[in-house]
C-alpha cells in the first residue's frame, strides 16, 4: 500500500488530506466513497514530474494563434463529455482526465481551454470556476450542472447528463440541415440563374431588338432595365448588398435587434413552425435537465433562457421565472406565455400534481421532437409549390419579356 495526497472538493468546498491505497484509481475509488471529487491524487515519494510538462503546454497554449481558430463544435462538447463521464465513472482524477483529454482533443480551443482549466484545478480552483473563464466554449447551461454535479458529488453523472442533452440536440440540427438543404440548393439555383441571364442572355436579345428598332411592351423594357443597372453597375449593387447585411447584422445582434429577428423566425413561412418547435424542444429538455440535477426552479428557468439560443423565447422564459418569483403556479406562468399547446399544459399540470415535472418536461421534449420530425418529413411539400411558383413567374416574365417581342418582329418581317 502506497501512501498519496489528495485535493478534492467535498459539498462545494476544498478538501485536502492523504489516503492509503494500492495505486492512483483505488484511491480515487475510496474518495467517492467518502463524498469526496478527487481533483489531484500524487504519491508522496514521487515529486510533482509533471509540472515542467504542464508548464511547457501551457506555454505553448499562449503562444497559439487565436484568429481564425475554428469554434468548439457540439460534437467536439459531446465526446469531451462523454470521455469525462467515462473516466471520472472509472474514478480516474479531475485533473488527470482533463490533462489527457487536453492532447487528445482535435479541437484548438477546446485543448488550450482545457489545458488553462487542468492549471487552475492545480491552483485548487473548482472545476466549475474554472470553466467559467471560456463562455465561448463552454455555455453557462454547461457550467450550471457541472457546478451542481461538483457540489453533489455526483460529476460523473452531471457530464453523463450533458453528453445525453448535446447529443440530443446535435441530432436535431442533423435533421434541420438535411431537410432544409435541398430547397436551399433550389434557391441559389434561381438566383444564379437571374444573374446570368440578366449579365449574358438579356444583353444579347436588347442589341437585337435596338437594331430593329422596335416597339417593346413594358415587360421587355423592364427585363432590358434590370439587365442593364446588373451590367453597368453591378459594383454598386454588390456595394449596397453588402452594406445592408452588414447594417442588418449589426442590428440583430442589439438587444432589440436580436429579439424582433427571433420573434420573426418564428412566423416564418414554411420553416416558423419547425423553428419554433424545436426551440421548445430545446427548452423543456434542458429545464428538464437541471431540475433532474438539483438545479433550483428559478435558477434553472434562468439557464434555460439563455441556452435555447433564442432572445424571444427566451424572454418568455424570464417571464416564467418573475411569475413563479411572485408565486405563481407553473401551470399559470407557462400559460400566460401563450407558448404552448393545450396538450403541452396538460402535461406540465400533471407534472406539478404529481411532483414529477421533470419527467413531464422530457415527455414535452419528446413530443416537440416528434413534431418537428413530421413538419420536417412535410416540408419538402410545403415548399415545392412554393419554388415552382417562383420558378413559373420567371419563365412568364422571359416569355412575355423576349419570345413576344421577337414573335411579333418576325410577324413584321413576314408581313
């Protein structure tokens, strides 16, 4: 048996002291057995060896470029969470886990932001601290339930809860993505198309009729026009374009900005539904989430309108959180909202009866989730009539805009 010291955390504060055991993993098993989150274990005979390597890539995280680093991903979240999971679960030390999963990970960010955290737990900094110095890479959602997991003893199973929720969410973006790609690629098509043509075609079929000098309808007239500010100007117009999205972006990302752009989100044609559902899918399962770790009510109804990603819904949920401060009822904060269906409301009011809103919450996610697959298996349907709308609408204005004009000029030359 080999003697170690030990730093933990135990109820939200720092503990320290030494164990005996036959290596580094039982004694990290027989700390959770008292309550305690091994942060460092370290035989006393053996002197801090990894220090100069810590150093060195820490060293090397400062000298890494930050500019044009490529974000954390979900999926880079999802596995760093599972591996947590997976070797805290195997009672393998905070700080080891975090050092190792910091070489391992293909994510610039995610390593130099583990790396500063595997530093600062040797400085004897909870984990949850630590992480809170990188809100870019780590959300305060995520940082909430390793803090609850953390001061429950239980970090294990608050990364566990974490891999399941990014997963969650990773799978329906996924979905998102493959249902909206095809009328994505639809549109730029069409827009292409009105470039060249306006560019190439027109130019070609206005030389004609100039030559022949003939009388054009205001439909060919309007064709020649656009085609010729398209040609003549076109800097101008990639001028005003860019111009607007940038004015456009710099307002959505003022408060009231962000909030009528996400209110309008959800109202849009076609997709508003599919927007809308999916950000209350997002919001009943990470409520759900927290309250299933210990989270209290109004502090978890706060994460939560921050993490459903949308300013709108999330100022419903604020309202939620003021109502319930008052002393309100769930079920009377939810509805004042005017959020979510009946359906939805009967299911939150047999949570709050029964004690079990949590369990409620996951079933409201799931059936949100299950609404948003369907709008999306729909979607597809709802847009082509839509697409084959605008695709007539130009050939009838090329129609009526070039073949009539050329119709009646080879009328004129056979008359």
């Amino acid at each position: 048996m080999a003697k170690y010291s030990y730093q933990g955390s135990a109820a939200g504060s720092k503990v320290d002291g030494t164990i005996e055991a036959a290596n580094e993993s039982e004694a990290a098993i027989a700390l959770k057995r008292r309550n305690i989150v091994p942060l460092s274990i370290k035989r006393i005979t053996v002197e801090n060896a990894k220090k100069a390597s810590n150093d060195a890539s820490s060293q090397q995280s400062l000298m890494q470029m930050q500019l044009f680093v490529p974000q954390v991903t979900l999926s880079d979240l999802v596995m760093f969470s599972r591996q947590m999971y997976s070797l805290l679960k195997a009672g393998i030390p905070i700080i080891r886990a975090i050092q190792g999963l910091a070489e391992t990970t293909t994510s610039i960010k995610l390593r130099d932001a583990l790396t500063q955290v595997g530093s600062e737990l040797e400085k004897g900094r909870p984990i949850a601290n630590a992480m809170a110095s990188f809100p870019k890479v780590f959300s305060k959602m995520f940082i909430s339930m390793v803090n609850v997991g953390e001061n429950t003893g239980k970090l294990d199973a608050a990364f566990l809860q974490l891999a399941q929720y990014l997963e969650d969410e990773q799978e329906t973006r996924k979905r998102i993505q493959s249902a909206t790609r095809y009328p994505i690629f639809v549109i730029l098509a069409v827009v292409a198309a009105i470039f060249l043509m306006n560019i190439f075609v027109i130019p070609t079929f206005a030389d004609m009729f100039a030559k022949f000098d003939a009388e054009l309808p205001w439909t060919t007239q309007l064709l020649i026009t656009s085609s010729h500010l398209f040609v003549n100007y076109w800097h101008i117009i990639i001028l005003a374009i860019v111009a607007t999205v940038y004015a456009l972006n710099k307002y959505v990302q003022t408060s009231k900005g962000k909030l009528l752009w996400d209110q309008y989100k959800l109202r849009l044609p076609a997709v508003g539904s599919i927007i809308e559902r999916s950000t209350l899918s997002r919001f009943a399962r990470s409520f759900s989430m927290m309250l299933r770790a210990g989270v209290p009510l109004t502090h978890a109804l706060q994460m939560t309108s921050e993490a459903v990603d949308n300013a709108y819904v999330g100022s419903k949920v604020v309202q939620m959180r003021r109502g319930i401060e008052k002393g309100d009822s769930m079920l009377r904060t939810a509805n004042a909202t005017k959020m979510f269906t009946p359906l939805v409301m009967q299911m939150i009011a047999v949570g709050e009866e029964t004690g079990q809103i949590d369990n409620m919450l996951e079933e409201v996610a799931d059936y949100y989730e299950r609404e948003v697959d369907y709008d999306l298996k729909s979607l597809t349907a709802k847009i082509e009539p839509i697409l084959i709308a605008i695709v007539a609408g130009i050939v009838m204005i090329l129609a009526l805009g070039i073949f009539m004009p050329m119709w009646d000029m080879m009328n004129t030359v056979k008359g």
